[in-house]
C-alpha cells in the first residue's frame, strides 16, 4: 500500500456540502453502533473529523493499521454493513464515502439507508429508506453523493460491497431541532449547534472551523474552539453564523478556554434579520455585513476565560437570524453561547 494525497480545494466541493453540519461528526457526538466485520480497522475510526492519515510502518497483531474501518477479506456470500448514530436528528443533502489511502483495498460499491429512531435504538423491525442507491467508488478518492428522498433521520447504515476499508465518511446535512416546543419566553441557545445553528462563512479557519463555537459544553482542548491563523496584515477576523431559529439575543457569552497566549484582544457581534437568506453569501453580502447592526460593541477579552454580556451592555433588543462575530486581530474563542428567546 502506498500513501496518495487525497486533499481537495474547497471551491472544487459540490454545492450540497455548502453550510451544511456532518450529521456523522464522532466530535458532535456520532458513533458507531454496529458492524459486520471490524478486522483490520474500527468503525469509530471512519467518524473522527480529522482528515485521514496514512503510517507507513505502522502495523498491529491484524495486519496493516488503517485509518477507517476495514473489513476482511470476504470468503462467503454477502457484503459488510455498518450501523451509524447521527450526532443529532438531521436532514442530509449528501455524503463524502471517502477511501483516501485504501488502494488495493476498498470495496467497489456502497449504498447508504437511513431512519428515524425515536428512542435512538435500532430494533429488528427499524424501517430503513434508501437515501444513496448502490454507487461505485474508487481508490483513495473522496466520492461526493446527494442524497435522495426527504426526511428527518437519526441513524444511517452503511453498506459495502463486498468487504473493503472507508476512511472517513461524511454525512452533510442541517440539525433538525423543533422549535415549536420552545415557550415564547423561554432562553434557548440560538446559536447551539444542535438547535440548527451553523457557521455560513468566515475570514480564516487555520486551527479550527468555526462550527467548533457552536458546539456542546465547554472546548475540551484548544484544538475544541475557533482558531484563525496569526494575522500580519491590517484588518480582523470573523465569521458568520447563522441562527437556529429567529430570535431576540438577550446575553452573550464568549469562552476563551484553554486559549491563553493566542485568545483574542477584543471582540464584537453585529446582527441582521435576514428571514428569506440563503446560506450563501455573495462577496458583495460579505463585505455588507460589516454595516450589520451593533449587537455587543467591541469588548476586551481574557485569556481562558468565560465572559458574559447582558443587560445594557447589548445595544440590540430586535430579532436576528444571522449574526456576524468579530474577533480582533485574530486568535482563538473556544464556545460562543447566544441565549435569548424566539422571535
């Protein structure tokens, strides 16, 4: 087996991936339930979101160590399945089935089903749906699908054909939350990544996306938050994020755990009320969203620490669904939290 480098430009990736979660995210909490075979490599390794890796002189009592899940070499009848939990309910536009580094081993075709668990167990009679019909791969490449039908699902299942390794698999989709049972009074997280918010766009992504703010508990590591590269040039950082749901943000909360010689000096959040917006920008819109309306002026900010504004600190009390975070000149924030109500 050889390495082959497998990484793609993002401009060179299909619409369908464009403002979108991975639904199948181990770090959001995705994980793998069951598998026909685990041989060679674990099913958890497909879900780590880092990129794959390849060790040339690694190996283990099995054979070769890779990086996904690999199945033996099949010597009967039938092919490898695997049962995948979402990291949240979702509606999914598409996947990457991506075989970097498997070459003399990855198997031929897939097909992906998926269903709607309420109590997150499969059972013998789950009904499954075909969301991708039997598709070919490739050797270490990333194969882009759309997904089929429409639907809200919590579990997909993986079929390979007949045995082979995955690297990593994609599930790009939207958090689906029920905002309906949300009270008119009630404080929500707006921006909570599992109430359906999602970053649209940003300046800079170096150590860390900015889906990582939005994302459960407090940042782990500092590798857990947003990080941008140390700016040389004139200007600041900033992302845009969109809301899960319309709302009134009444207190902001800025984490910069774990960032102590590389947090922010300062921050700010401007707003916009954007109902029929879709998830991409035009640069002309970005470059606009500068004249967004001042939520929270810009703030000094402390090494690994949690600073929260409310009251007369925010200068907004209108509805947004998209916000624009502004980090000055650069660094890292761990969790941005965006409690207010429903609009």
């Amino acid at each position: 087996m050889t390495a082959t480098d497998t990484t793609l430009d993002a401009g060179a990736l299909p619409d369908f991936t464009k403002g979108t979660v991975n639904l199948a995210s181990a770090r959001l909490g995705a994980r793998g339930l069951s598998a026909t075979d685990e041989f060679f490599a674990p099913l958890e390794r497909m879900l780590e979101d880092a990129p794959a890796r390849f060790l040339p002189d690694v190996y283990d009592d099995n054979g070769k160590w890779m990086d996904g899940w690999e199945s033996r070499r099949k010597r009967v009848e039938g092919h490898d399945v695997a049962v995948i939990r979402l990291a949240m309910p979702g509606r999914i536009f598409g996947f990457d089935v991506d075989t970097s580094f498997f070459t003399g081993n990855y198997p031929p075709h897939c097909r992906i089903e998926a269903a709607f668990i309420a109590d997150w167990e499969p059972l013998d009679d789950t009904q499954w749906v075909e969301v991708l019909a039997k598709s070919p791969l490739g050797p270490s490449a990333h194969h882009y699908f759309a997904a089929s039908g429409e639907g809200i699902w919590t579990h997909i299942r993986l079929h390979i054909f007949p045995d082979g390794g995955v690297a990593r698999l994609r599930v790009f989709g939207a958090a689906f939350f029920d905002w309906d049972k949300v009270g008119p009074t009630e404080e929500v997280d707006l921006a909570y990544i599992y109430n359906g918010a999602k970053s649209l766009a940003w300046s800079d992504a170096h150590y860390g996306h900015p889906d990582q703010m939005l994302g459960p508990g407090r940042g782990i590591n500092m590798g857990d938050g947003w990080e941008t590269a140390r700016r040389r040039g004139p200007g600041h950082d900033w992302a845009i994020i969109k809301l899960g749901a319309p709302g009134i943000i009444s207190r902001v909360v800025v984490d910069t755990a774990h960032f102590k010689g590389n947090y922010p000096d300062s921050c700010a959040l401007f707003g916009a009320y954007l109902p029929d917006h879709s998830d991409s920008f035009a640069d002309a819109e970005l470059a606009a969203s500068v004249q967004w309306t001042p939520i929270l002026a810009r703030q000094k900010l402390q090494m690994d620490h949690i600073h929260e504004f409310s009251g007369e600190t925010l200068q907004l009390d209108g509805p947004v669904t998209h916000v624009r975070f502004a980090m000055h000149p650069d660094g890292g924030v761990s969790r941005l939290r965006l409690f207010g109500h429903k609009a």
